[in-house]
C-alpha cells in the first residue's frame, strides 16, 4: 500500500477509533465495555500514527509520557479502590450518587467505578503504548 495512501487512511480512521474509545470508556461501568478495551482502541489509533508516521513524532523522547500515564493511573485504580475501603468497608466497593444536571433536567447517576475504569485506561494505554514504541526502535 503506498505512503500516502496508508496516511490518508490512518486521518480518518484515527479520529473514529478515538471517539469510539472515548464511548466505551464513558458507557463501560454499567454496560460491557469500560478501561481496558477502551486502553486498547486508544493504543491501536497510536498504533496507526507510529506505522503510518514512524519516529517523525519523536516517540523516544515521548515515551516517558507513556510511563507516567501508566503509573498515574495505577495509582488512580488503587486509590480508588482503597476509598472502598474507608467509605464502604470493603476493597473496590463502588459508590454511587445522583447529579442532577439543569441543562439537559435529568439526575446522572455518578460511581466511583467509572473512575476506576478511567485509571484502567490509563494503565492500559501506557502499557500498550511503551511496549509498541520499546518494540519498534530500531536497535544500533
């Protein structure tokens, strides 16, 4: 397949990948879907970047990026969880509470879980992201 070809392909299918992990990772606390497979929707549209554009984005220097993405949200998960803990009595005990949103009247129920999936995904991305950039540097 040619450069160009590959590259026009990777602009329009990036932005889709990433909206579509944007809604598994907002609809997966009540519903199939959630951080993890959201992390890796993420980690493909990276992935189509890195093959389509290669080290032009300077991923060496970016990577560290990555490993601080993956420790914050560790981080995130555990805190998260240990707030089970001291609120509810039990480790990852999920919490949940109403909002009420005026601009569109409706209560939005808000819980702790979806703040775990958020720390989930950023664990996965950062795994995902370091080892894909680890794997495709070309060694001296």
């Amino acid at each position: 397949m040619s450069t160009v070809i590959f590259k026009t392909i990777t602009r329009a299918v990036v932005p889709l990948l990433m909206i579509f992990s944007l809604y598994l990772l907002l609809r997966g606390h009540q519903l199939p879907g959630g951080g993890f497979i959201a992390g890796l929707m993420t980690s493909s549209g990276i992935l189509l970047i890195y093959l389509a554009y290669g080290y032009r984005f300077d991923w060496k220097h970016r990577g560290a990026f990555f490993y601080y993405l993956f420790s914050g949200g560790l981080a995130l998960s555990f805190l998260v969880g240990m707030a089970g803990l001291f609120f509810g009595g039990t480790f990852l005990k999920s919490g949940v509470s109403h909002v009420h949103m005026p601009l569109i009247n409706e209560d939005w129920e808000f819980a702790s879980a979806a703040i775990f999936d958020f720390g989930v995904y950023f664990v996965v991305c950062g795994v995902c992201v370091t080892l894909m950039t680890l794997l495709g540097e070309e060694k001296a």
